[in-house]
C-alpha cells in the first residue's frame, strides 16, 4: 500500500494546480517532519488558493523549524492581514501574539 505522502505526489502529477491535494499534501509532509516539503508546497499553494489564513500559520512554523525566522515572520504577518479580511479574528489574534510573543526583538 503506498504512504498518503505517494498518493498525493501521484495526483499531482496528473493535476499539479490542484490546490486541495497541495494543502493536504502539506498537511502529510507536516507530519512526517519534512518541513522543506510544507513550505514548498505551501508556497505553491499559497499561489493558486486566496487562503483565509490557515496555511500562512502552517507556512511559518514550517519555517520556524528550518531556522528561517524571518520567512516566518512574514508568513505570520500576511496570515494576520488574510484572516482579519476574512473575518476570522481569533486566528489573526493567535498569530500577533506569537509575534509579540516569540518575534519580539
């Protein structure tokens, strides 16, 4: 039987831009530690899908976990501004006390 990890790969190929299978992919390479792998297919899908601010939180401790704390930064501060517009606060809430919290210089 092949991992979920192949299965998603497998359909890509046939339909990169799929932007569900891309998330879900994201969600697999997660846990399996392959952080690399979420930011890529993060950022891909981060490209095709108006996100509500989900994936940026995924992105930036993606990111936090390779050592690339600005890239995390950032990540967490366009998560902010995409929740606020779609009208999901506690999320943007979560992520400006992670900065203030975490980020702070």
């Amino acid at each position: 039987m092949s991992s979920r990890i192949e299965v998603f790969e497998q359909m890509l190929e046939s339909d990169p831009d799929n932007t569900m299978v891309l998330f879900g992919l994201a969600k697999e390479y997660e846990k399996a530690g392959r952080h690399a792998d979420v930011v890529a297919s993060l950022t891909k899908y981060l490209q095709l899908f108006n996100d509500e601010g989900n994936a940026y939180g995924m992105l930036a401790q993606a990111h936090e976990r390779l050592g690339n704390r600005d890239a995390a930064r950032t990540a967490y501060q366009r998560g902010i501004e995409v929740a606020t517009a779609h009208g999901h606060p506690s999320m943007a809430e979560d992520y400006r006390m992670t900065l203030e919290n975490e980020y702070e210089d």
